[in-house]
C-alpha cells in the first residue's frame, strides 16, 4: 500500500475538504492536493505528531526533504496549542535538512508549532528559495 506522499500529495495538512452539512453524521469528503516537486515539505519531527511527552527539558526538530537555507527559518505559534518554551537558537544539521531547538515542556500542556504560515514562509530551500509548504504539529506533555 502505498501512502499520499509516495503518490505525490501533500500531507493531512493540506487536504482541502468539502461536503454539505454539519455536524455528527456530515458527509464529508477530502481532496489531497498535489505538491509541485519544487515545494520542500516535512519529512518528520520530533516529538512525533499527537505524542505524548514527560515534562521538562526536550529536543525539538523539524526534518525536511531537503537542505534548507542555512539560518532562514519560521517557527510560528498556532491556535491549535501553547507555543513550546525553546531557547530560541534553532541549530540546523549538517545535512542543511533538520533544524533543533531545546525546549522545556511544561505538565499537562497541548501544544501546537507552525513551521511556515502564509505569512511566515522563512524555511525556504538552499538551492532555489522555495518556501517550504506549511505544516502543523501538536503534542502534549503528560503530568
């Protein structure tokens, strides 16, 4: 089987959807959406979407498909969740693909950190500048 991405789409985070109504029992349906081959994407982060983690000190990275701009980054708050307590010094690996930052989670808190927005649009590749396409993640820390 193979997923949305090996096809060529964006991740969850860019389907758009559609359907009428509202409410339990809506239909509903979603229309991944294609990524030209040019747009940068994560690949992976850590802590991992929806995890669960221990409160205090933590690492948190963003991984993309390819070497990034060295120092040109946009990690944005969200709605979703409390933006992560980070030092703020994101360190970008040899590769040029991850960026990591120390954070310190607090207990019992859900967070959520944009990597790009539609205003925000910093983590851009090495090779020609694109913008990486937005992307979202959620996690929370345990008590």
């Amino acid at each position: 089987m193979r997923g949305l991405r090996d096809l060529g789409f964006a991740d969850v985070a860019s389907l758009a959807t559609g359907g009428e109504g509202a409410g339990d029992g809506a239909p509903f349906v979603a229309y991944p959406v294609r990524l030209p081959a040019n747009v940068p994407h994560v690949v992976a982060t850590v802590p991992v979407a929806g995890a669960r983690i221990a409160p205090g000190p933590y690492v948190l990275s963003v991984t993309f498909d390819r070497a990034m701009r060295p120092g040109s980054f946009s990690f944005v708050t969200r709605d979703q969740g409390a933006y992560p307590d980070c030092d703020g010094r994101p360190r970008q690996s040899a590769d040029g693909r991850t960026f990591s930052m120390t954070c310190t989670a607090r207990p019992d808190t859900v967070y959520a950190i944009g990597f790009n927005a539609p205003r925000f649009r910093n983590f851009v590749s090495a090779t020609d500048g694109v913008a990486a396409e937005p992307a979202m993640l959620w996690f929370q820390s345990g008590r």
